[in-house]
C-alpha cells in the first residue's frame, strides 16, 4: 500500500478527486485530481523557479467532500491538506507557490500577507510534523 518516494517538500495531489462538487470527471472521463496533477506539473515546466517542490500523486486523500484536494508537506514542518481548486493552471500556480513559501519556512508557516490569493479559503486541515504538536 505505501510507495517510497523521495523525502522533501512536495504536493501530494489526490489523482482520484472529483473534478467539481457536481461533476465526478470531465468530457473524456479524467478526474479532477488527474487533471490537477497534469496542470502542476506543466506550470512547473512554464516556471522552474516553481520546480523545486516535487508534485507527487496518489488515490484518495479522503478529504471527499472538497474536490481537487492536496496536501503540501515538507519534513519537519507543518503540513496542510486544501480542496476545492478548479483543476486548472491558475490553481496549480497559486498552490505551488504557496508550497514554495511553506518550503523556505522555518517551520512550515506562511505568513497570510504572502498566501497567493488562489489558495484563501482553500485549507482544510493542519498536521504537525511527527514528534510535535502545535502551539
């Protein structure tokens, strides 16, 4: 069930998220988590300064009810799970920049000042890295 993949700061899509709160895949049968993916990747190809968070996917986050979810993680850090993106490229970009500021972050907190617009009212949940809790 798990699959090793390199350590650091990274996006986890949910490659199996419904594409919106009423359409569960696109015209050609994609989910939204597939097509999330595919829009970070090429936003990285288009920005490499965008390329140094590894975009990593995998079936279900269980975070069901919000479509197109990630989590953004890096070791040490606090981690964040977001949903409800439109599977697009302006999304990818707002959330790889988020995740590029989380990864220079001392402790994987981004001032909300420096949150791109993209990524306000999209978070979910937060997880302390093993071995804390957060104060």
């Amino acid at each position: 069930m798990l699959q090793p993949v390199e350590t650091g700061a990274a996006v986890v899509v949910c490659s199996t998220c419904r594409l919106s709160p009423d359409r569960r895949e696109d015209e050609d049968g994609r989910r939204g988590g597939a097509l999330l993916f595919d829009a970070l990747r090429r936003v990285q190809e288009k920005e490499p300064a965008l390329a140094g968070v590894a975009v990593q996917e995998m079936p279900c986050l269980f975070a069901c009810q919000r479509h197109c979810a990630v989590h953004i993680r890096a070791p040490g850090k606090v981690g964040y799970v977001l949903g409800d993106f439109a599977a697009d490229e302006t999304a990818a970009r707002a959330i790889l920049t988020y995740a590029a500021l989380h990864a220079q972050s001392a402790e994987g907190v981004v001032r909300y000042a420096d949150w791109p617009e993209g990524v306000k009212g999209h978070f979910i949940t937060r997880m302390p890295p093993e071995g804390f809790v957060c104060s």
